[in-house]
C-alpha cells in the first residue's frame, strides 16, 4: 500500500479524479481525520471536507508508477 496527499478542490477535479481512478482495478481509499471512504465514490468524496489536501491509500502491488503518473495532476507534496 502506498499512501500520497491529494488535493480536490473543485468540483471538476473530483469528476475527473474519479474517472481516472476507475481505469484501475485496484481499491481507493481517501482518509480524512477518521473518516474512511471508498475513492472511487463522487456521493463519499463530497462528504469530505475538500477545503485542504487529504490522504489516498493506493492498495496495488503491481502498477504503481502507472498509477502515480495517472493522479500527478491531483498529488501535492
């Protein structure tokens, strides 16, 4: 599991990040305080609170740099 800080403040960037994260089977978690939600979810992220960066578990064991090129537009350091 690897996990990156991601940022989605418009509602645009939450569209595409989910259609994005879609093109792979691999499970999305986004971890914000206590909250766990599935990242693959528009209704779950819009229940978060976007107006800060939160925390993607990415749960792959092959295909990783795949992935991270997908979502660079999204990460923040």
């Amino acid at each position: 599991m690897k996990t990156v800080r991601i940022s989605l403040n418009s509602i645009d960037k939450v569209k595409s990040f989910v259609n994005d994260l879609t093109k792979f089977d691999v499970d999305f978690d986004l971890v914000s305080g206590r909250y766990v939600i599935d990242a693959k979810s528009i209704m779950g992220i819009f229940s978060l609170d976007l107006s800060k960066p939160i925390d993607l578990n990415i749960h792959a064991e092959t295909g990783l740099d795949t992935i991270l090129t997908t979502l660079a537009p999204y990460i923040v350091e």
